[in-house]
C-alpha cells in the first residue's frame, strides 16, 4: 500500500511539474531553461511559487540533492527516480530528466508518469515526433486519461507548424 501511495504521489508531483513547467516555461533563475510545451514563454512556477525565486530554486536544490542519494542508495526505487526527473525537469536539466525518467520507465513499465516525463523532455528539446509517440503509448496504456487528448493535438499543431516552416 505504502508503495502505491509513493507511486501515486510521484505521479502527482511528476505530472504537476510538467504542466507548471509546460504552462509557464523559459527562464529560471540567472539561466535559460529549453522551453517546455508548445508555445511556452513566461517563467516557470514551482510549488511554493516562481522557480526563479531564490528560496524557490534552493529548496529544489536541496530536494534534488536528497533524491540523489535516494537513487544511489535504493537504485531500484521507480518512485524516487520519477520524482527526480520532475525536478531536474523543472530545473531545465532535461537530459538529467531524460535518463532519471527512462531509468524509471524500465522499473516500471507502465508508469504513464515516466512516460509523461520522457514526453516532457522531448517537447522542451523540440522533438515533436518523439513527444507524439510517447503520448500516442500513453494513450494506449489509458485510453481515457483526461487532458492526454489535448496533449496529442497540441503536439501534433506543432509538428504541423514545424513542417510549413522552410
């Protein structure tokens, strides 16, 4: 039980990063961080507030620190490696992100919040087509996951726009 509540949580954090990161998305701090989703361009938000607030950027620091040695310790832990690729997503990190999500997805083959997360990662890298297919795997584990639609045409609007352009 203790488990699925961890996995469940992660999930949450994962998907509530991805979306802060998609709605909000470019800067971070004294950095730039890849746009995340199509069309992003204002600062990317994180629990408390803004990312780009020190306090804000530290106490993601710090989370991403602690996750660190979880993974190392329990390198067989889905959880912990899911919740931080959402961090290092959030941080612009997103080939950290990449790997800390697919190392997730081969723990748990299902988990449609790795599977979010790799989305995540390729739509900040521009990599629509990527991005669509693993929405579209996504789709096939849970057909009726609300907001996954949107996802898809958003994607799909920027792979069409990406092909007009000369």
């Amino acid at each position: 039980m203790r488990y699925l509540l961890v996995t469940a949580s992660a999930v949450m954090v994962a998907l509530a990063g991805f979306l802060a990161a998609r709605h909000y998305g470019r800067t971070v701090g004294a950095g730039v961080q890849p746009t995340v989703g199509v069309g992003s361009k204002e600062p990317a938000a994180d629990q408390a507030g803004t990312l780009g607030s020190a306090a804000g950027r530290e106490e993601l620091l710090r989370r991403l620190e602690t996750l660190a040695r979880t993974v190392k310790e329990r390198p067989a832990d889905a959880a912990a490696h899911l919740e931080l690729g959402s961090i290092q997503l959030r941080l612009g990190r997103t080939g950290e992100a990449r790997a800390s999500f697919q190392r997730a997805s081969q723990l748990e083959p299902t988990s449609t919040g790795a599977l979010y997360g790799l989305a995540a990662c390729s739509e900040a890298e521009g990599d629509y087509r990527e991005a669509l297919k693993t929405y579209l795997e996504i789709q096939k584990l849970r057909p009726d996951d609300p907001g996954l639609d949107q996802r898809i045409r958003s994607v799909q609007s920027a792979l069409a726009g990406a092909s007009k352009q000369p």
